[in-house]
C-alpha cells in the first residue's frame, strides 16, 4: 500500500520514516518530496508498505502521531491522475 504523510518537520529523513514504518510490515520504498528550487523537503513523504492489511493498520496508528514535535497526518496515498497534473489550458484567453 503507498501511503501519502503530510505535516512533517522538514528535517525527518528517509531513513526515519523507515524506521517508524517498519514495525507494521516491510518498506517498500520511502520518499520525501524535496522543492527543486531549494533543496528542502516540502514537508510531506510517500511511504511504501507491502501489504494493504499492514498498511491499514500503519495508518490506524501513525495518524496523529507526534513525530519531531509535529502531529503527522498518514492517508492512503491517491493513484497519480493520467493527464499529468495541472489544470492550465492555452486556450484560456480565446474561451469567450
């Protein structure tokens, strides 16, 4: 199950989330989205967990969390849209 966990301190680590999701069942992948302008984590992470059942439970007990002094917030990650994001149109100045 991918998991999307927002709310985090911009200094928790890969390596942390890791850690703190391992107990429920094996990371898969963890990945915190970093600005590309500054380098810094924009406060937010993608957590893979095999399983939907230990992903369950991840959420039931990770939400809320105090996690470096921040409550993190742990959801089912939502599947990637197919148009590739972003609602601008060219053709906005020629609609009227």
């Amino acid at each position: 199950m991918n998991m999307y966990v927002s709310n985090l301190s911009f200094q928790v680590t890969e390596e942390e989330l890791k850690a703190l999701f391992d107990k429920f069942g094996e990371v898969t992948s963890a990945k915190v989205i970093i600005d590309r302008g500054t380098g810094k984590s924009r406060g937010f992470a993608f957590v893979e967990i095999a399983g939907d059942k230990a992903g369950e439970e991840a959420i039931k007990e990770l939400d809320g969390k105090n996690l470096d002094g921040r409550a993190i917030s742990v959801s089912k990650a939502k599947p990637k849209s197919e148009s590739g994001g972003g609602s601008f149109s060219r053709d906005r100045g020629n609609r009227w």
